[in-house]
C-alpha cells in the first residue's frame, strides 16, 4: 500500500432537503441514495465508496437531524447523532442563505459538541449570485469554528472536484476498506425498495409519502440473469391513502411501478417484472415491531 494513501469515513449532515444525497450520488457517480423534493427521503444510513489514486473516501449518509415526531423520526435523529462522534470528518450542508433558522440552530449546537472536523458545504450556489456566496459564509461563520468552508451546486457538480481535496487534507493515511469496484454496502434488495419508494414519494401527494414503507417480498434472477422478478409491497399508514396510491384504475401504481423498474434495470442492468401491491398498516411508524420489519431497527443504531 502506498505510503501516501488515506482513507476514512466522512458523513453528511444537514437539515431534509438540502440535497445530501444529490451530493453524494454525483461525487460517487451512480445513483445510490434516492432523491425527492420531500423531507425524510433517507431513512437509513447508506454507506457509499469513492477510491481515487489518493485514497478511499466511504460515506454515510444520514437522515436529516431534526426534532422527532415519533418513533420512526426519533430512530432517524438517533442514527444522524450518533455517526457524527465515529467519523473522521462530517460535512454540514446548508442552504445559501443568511438566515440561520431554527433547524441550523440546533444542528449547530450538536456540532459544538464533536470533536470530529466539520466542513460547511453551502449548497445549491448555482440559485444564487456569486458575489452574495461571501456573505452566507459570513453568517455561518458566526455560529461555529469551521475547518473550512466549501460553496458547491450538487447538481451542477460546480466546485465537487475542490470539495474532495479538502475532504482529503483532513483523512487520516491508512489502507482502503472497501475493493476499488464497491460502490455500496447497500443490499440490492434494500437499493430496490428504496428506488421504489423514491418513485412513490415523487409521483404522490404531499400528505402521503411519510407514512409509506416498501417491503420486498420476492426477488429472484431468472437462469442466465438477463431477467430478475421482483415482487414488492407499498404499506401505508390509512385506506384514504391506498386507494390514492393505486389510483384509477391502477392508473398511479402503473405510474409508480414503471418509474421504479426503469431505475432497477439500470441498476442491476438486466431486465425486470416488477409486481407492486399496496397494503394498509395502521401507525406503522409508532410500532417497533413494523420499523423493524421494513428494516428500521433501533438495535442496530
């Protein structure tokens, strides 16, 4: 192994919405955290893997850190809290503004406590003139000690390349953890519900797509693996809802299920008969036993 070599695991914090996993799916190259306009996209960490000439970065995403509701979103803010004391650097996104809320409050305050390196990424500067960027940096440098501070457009890629040097000048050398090849720890079937749930949560209402969970119930490649079955459940939280998921005449789940085996095939790059069904599981996110079922386990965290 090189003697130059680092690696080290770096997280992304930030409040629903801001665009970690847009951030980290365009440093990673491949679609591996699912995106939506809609807070709680990301439920679990997912682990991603970038290996460069200079080193090994792994990435845990977590879900945004906010106040919990109930057991699902106090599980949620568990997990964000507790990644940040075991990483080697966390990166706080933002938003371009110099209006510092409540939410980036707190978020603050539980960043004062870690000893771990923090770098604030200011996001979505493409929405922005260049000339007000100083400014938010200015405001944010106020609330907390930064080790640096990196504007980006995660969509645009402007600025990914700078972001990766300096997450580099603050990793520790050391071997890599992951094959060159490792994208993710990710399960595929885990990938797959979550692209499922990706496409349900952009095609429907706002009122929804929080009490939603996909479960998947049968995966199997064909002989010759040029054809994978999945069959997949939709549980939400009330009858009102199922009858919205499916829509007319099945009109939305077609919608759903079609988005969704798009996205798969080109993941497991094969092709793929997708079955979706919709169940109704009342306050699923208030039972233990159901969050553990659609793979939330607070044991695990």
């Amino acid at each position: 192994m090189k003697e130059q070599y680092k690696s080290g695991f770096v997280t992304l914090i930030g409040r629903p919405n801001v665009g970690k996993s847009t951030l980290m799916n365009h440093l990673i190259g491949q679609k591996i955290a699912i995106t939506s306009n809609k807070p709680q996209t990301t439920r679990n960490r997912i682990q991603t893997v970038y290996t460069s000439e200079r080193g090994q970065i792994v990435f845990v995403d977590t879900p945004g850190i906010h106040k919990a509701k109930n057991k699902l979103g106090e599980y949620m803010v568990c997990v964000a809290e507790r990644t940040l004391e075991e990483v080697d650097v966390v990166l706080w996104l933002v938003e371009p503004t110099t209006y510092i809320g409540a939410g980036e409050q707190h978020i603050a305050k539980q960043l004062s406590r870690v000893k771990t390196p923090v770098i604030l990424v200011i996001n979505k500067v493409d929405t922005v003139k260049k000339e007000e960027v100083l400014t938010f940096i200015d405001a944010y440098r106020k609330i907390l000690d930064f080790a640096d501070i990196v504007p980006v457009s995660a969509l645009k890629g402007t600025n990914t390349d700078t972001l990766l040097d300096v997450i580099y000048k603050y990793l520790p050398y050391g071997p890599q953890f992951y094959d060159e090849d490792t994208v993710t720890d990710q399960p595929e079937r885990q990938i797959v519900a979550e692209l499922i749930r990706e496409k349900a949560l952009r095609c429907l209402d706002e009122e929804i797509p929080h009490g939603i969970a996909v479960s998947i119930d049968r995966m199997k490649y064909r002989k010759g693996g040029k054809m994978a079955d999945i069959e997949a459940t939709i549980v939400c939280e009330r009858d009102s809802h199922k009858g919205i998921i499916i829509g007319r005449q099945g009109s939305m789940l077609k919608k759903i299920g079609s988005a969704a085996r798009y996205e798969i095939e080109r993941l497991l790059d094969c092709q793929v008969n997708l079955q979706l069904w919709v169940k109704v599981k009342k306050d699923w996110r208030e039972s233990d036993f159901l969050m553990k079922n659609f793979g939330y386990d607070r044991k695990e965290i």
